[in-house]
C-alpha cells in the first residue's frame, strides 16, 4: 500500500513541477490527485476533506519564494500537512502489567526489526518478559533477523513459516503469548 501510495505522490509532484505559478487551477488539479490517492488507500473522507482543505489553504495563502518553485512549495506543504496529520493525538506508551500489542509497520529497510528487538529488550529490562513475532509474509530475511535478533537479547520468539496471512500470524502469536505468559510488548515485524 505504502508503495502505490508513494508512487502516486510522485506522479502528483512530478506533474506540478512544471508550474511557474502557483494557481487555484494547478493546486485543485493536483489535489484531486491527492485525494484519489488518498481514498485509494482507505483512509477516512473526513480525514482527507480536512487534509486537503488545509493544503489549499496554505498553498494559495503561500507566496513563492524566489529560490522555490511552485511545484516544491506545493511538495512541501503537503509534506508538512502529512506529518501533522500523522503525528497528530501522540499517547505514550504505557507500562502496565496488562497485555500490550505493539505492531510495527512501515517500509522495507526502514528499522522495524532493529527496531522490535530494542523494544523488547526495553521491556525486559522492566520484567516485562516480551514475545517478538515475525509477522512479515514477504521476506524470509526479516523474519531470520528477528529470530537471530531475539536470541541474542534473550526473549522469547515466535511465528509460523508457512502461514501467509500476517494477521493471523499476529492473532496466533498473541495466543502464543497468553499461553507462555509473555504477553507484555508483543512485537511483530
């Protein structure tokens, strides 16, 4: 999903480099892409109405820096909004003793195994025992390394190598840990 979405983006601010000037003309037109991307991609129609209210208004509020085009500023705004909007209403973690399931997901090479295994061992380290679970269908490597990963720090690990559903990986895995009791900062990569 991460991919297809990415590549529409790219598609978006490939076709607004062009632009000399900044337009309500130009900047519909590429947020009509943005939100058929957008919605392709499952996100919420309020979520993304608010979104691209708030690109347009920053974008035709915005003059042009001389150094800039039109087609960056445009990148750029929509690069800012998209990380308002996802780092929007942060929790922390909390640290109790009842069960907690951590998914990590992002883009291939990103650190989400790196990334478990120091999260786990963060949790051991507060007699949290954990349960890292590969999870990832697509790359063998990934589900090695959390296993190398695992037995290095000394926590427990788990998956299944011939289940290709990830989320089933994830629901056998929780029951895996109810089992041993080690429920505490699941992970799954």
């Amino acid at each position: 999903m991460f991919d297809t979405i990415s590549d529409k983006f790219q598609n978006i601010f490939r076709a607004i480099k062009g632009h000399h000037k900044i337009s309500e003309s130009n900047i519909s037109d590429a947020l009509r892409e943005v939100r058929k991307a957008l919605l392709e991609a499952d996100v919420n129609y309020t979520v993304i109405k608010t979104f691209i209210k708030d690109v347009k208004e920053k974008a035709l509020g915005e003059s042009v820096v001389q150094s800039v085009t039109p087609g960056q500023m445009i990148t750029k705004i929509i690069h800012d909004e998209m990380v308002d909007l996802l780092s929007k209403d942060k929790s922390e973690l909390s640290l109790n003793n009842s069960l907690q399931n951590i998914l990590m997901v992002g883009l291939q090479g990103c650190g989400k195994t790196t990334t478990c295994a120091k999260l786990a061992l963060w949790y051991k380290t507060k007699d949290l025992p954990p349960l890292l679970c590969a999870a990832d269908t697509q790359r063998p490597a990934a589900r090695e390394q959390l296993r190398v990963l695992a037995k290095q720090i000394g926590v427990d690990f788990f998956t299944i190598e011939d289940e290709k559903d990830p989320s089933c990986r994830c629901r056998t895995s929780h029951h895996h840990g109810l089992h041993l009791g080690r429920g505490h900062g699941t992970a799954a990569s």
